[in-house]
C-alpha cells in the first residue's frame, strides 16, 4: 500500500463574479470542501479497512469488496470498475468477500471544513455508487481515473495539486451524474437540475431577503402553486416553504459563525420581517436563541 501524500497547496479563493445561482459551486465553498490526497490499498485477503471524518472517494481497480456504512444496515457490494463517493464524510468500512480473491482500490478523501455549515451537505446521499447495476461512469470520469493512477505511479513537480484538482473535478462529476439520475432521491441538487424547478431554487438562494411568496415562486417556473408545490416538495424533499426557512436559518448561522453584524442586521439579511420572528425561528430549530448561540460558539473557540 502506497503512503498518502502530504498536504496540499491551498486552492484559490473563489471568483468574485462567479455565478449566484450555481448551488454545486456554493456547497463546494460553504463547507471549504476539497480534493486533498490519494493513497491506493491493496491489503490481503482478510481486512476490514475504516474511513471517518472526511469525504471519500473510493476507485475500485481490482476485485469485489463490501462497503459497509457505520451506525446501519446498508451494504453495498462493489467492484473493479466502480467509483463510490461519501460525500458528507460519513463512517464506513471496506471489508473483504469471501473468496473473492485479491482486490486493490485507490481512495481520494476531501477536506470538510464545517459539515454543519450547510445544509446542502447534510441532505445529500451518503454513499453515491456509479458503475456495476447502477448508474454508468460517465466517459470523463474514465478519463479522471486514468489522469489520477498517471499522477500517483509517475509523480513529479506539481502532482500533488493535480491529483487535488482532479478529485474536485470528479465530486462535481459525480454530483451531475447522480443528480440526473431518473431515480435520484428528493434532494436540493435534483431541483436544481430539473429544468422546471431550477429557475426558483436559484432565486431564492440568490436573494434571501425577499419575501418570497410560493405563488411568486410558480409563476417563476411557469407552474400551477398546487403544482409547484407538488413538484418542488416530490423533487427536493420538502415544501417550499419548508426549504425556504431551513436556506435561511442555515446563511444566519453563517453570519453569525463568520461576521460581526448584529442580530438584527442578520434578520433583515435573511429574510425576516423583525429581530423577534427571527429569534424565534432559531430558537425553534437550534434551541437556543441567535445571540447566545453566537456566544456559545465563540466560548467553544
């Protein structure tokens, strides 16, 4: 088994101009999520191997394992050829067959700088597979893998940030694949992708402070409300209303966490009509109010 590589080379700060309304690129900088290192395992016949704590990305090269994820009863059986992704960083465990025979897998983790931050990744699924049954790896994906084993069998100056930049490239890969899926399960990146809800989600994420109605929201998308409202929650998970509040209690707890702004600055920056309705629904969700949650966490510090 090859040794992981070290740190990486930081990434570049966001574009100023990049586009409000693109919610992969704003789960990839709200949680600081980062391709970081490779490291490749090809252990004998009988192991059982743990990941926790980071995102991971597992390139099964040789054979047929199990995956197996922590704390559930799911298990998935994988093989040369697949490409497996733990978005949201969740405990699993690769785990010998059998019989099977020898095996070797390349495993990519990502930095995960805040998983609470969003939520855009705590709904996301907690293992996407792509090839074997399920959905096909797409031909860049191929090409990614191909460009990753150059890197880690032949380095040289600079394969270190090439192999960070291509794990990026193949989560946003992964996500697009998975989210066009016929059978994605509800999920905020579905809606985004489908080509009727889309034009709503971008708008309430890019601007939070208007008092969006669902009626506003349908016409946007050319619907019915009754059929809006249908779709959206069939597609994303939740009503509208629903996923409007939780978009606006995560971005305060981002000022919060992040700025100095009051609390009522902070109201009126996500879309509430007074400090005390504000307060509320925090308090509602977090169970504390916004003020002593801001405390607490700076206490933590």
């Amino acid at each position: 088994m090859t040794a992981p590589l070290g740190k990486l080379a930081d990434r570049p700060a966001p574009q100023a101009d990049s586009p409000p309304d693109d919610l992969l690129s704003e789960l990839l900088r709200s949680v600081r999520l980062s391709g970081e290192r490779m490291a490749e395992y090809a252990p004998g016949p009988t192991f059982s191997i743990g990941f926790a704590e980071v995102g991971s990305l597992h390139l099964i090269e040789e054979g047929e394992l199990e995956l197996r994820i922590d704390g559930t009863s799911r298990v998935e059986r994988v093989g040369r050829g697949d490409i497996v992704l733990i978005p949201r960083g969740d405990s699993h465990r690769l785990v010998n067959i059998e019989g099977s025979g020898p095996v070797r897998w390349l495993h990519g983790s990502f930095t995960i700088g805040d998983p609470q931050a969003s939520h855009l990744l705590g709904s996301l699924p907690g293992v996407i597979v792509l090839g074997g049954a399920g959905t096909p790896v797409p031909e860049g994906l191929e090409v990614a893998r191909r460009m990753l084993l150059i890197e880690m069998l032949s380095p040289s100056q600079g394969s270190a940030v090439m192999i960070a930049r291509i794990l990026d490239l193949m989560f946003i890969q992964i996500m697009r694949t998975w989210a066009a899926g016929a059978d994605v399960e509800p999920n905020w990146l579905a809606g985004a992708f489908d080509p009727q809800l889309g034009p709503s989600l971008h708008a309430i994420h890019r601007n939070l402070a208007r008092d969006w109605t669902v009626d506003e929201l349908a016409r946007m998308c050319n619907l019915s409300r009754s059929a809006f409202a249908a779709r959206f929650t069939a597609r994303v998970g939740k009503p509208p209303a629903t996923y409007l509040a939780q978009v606006r209690l995560d971005s305060a707890t981002d000022l919060l966490r992040a700025t100095a702004l009051t609390i009522p600055h902070i109201a009126e920056r996500v879309g509430y009509t007074s400090e005390a309705a504000f307060s509320r629904a925090f308090k509602s969700r977090y169970g504390t109010p916004p003020a002593r949650w801001r405390r607490d966490l700076l206490g933590r510090g």
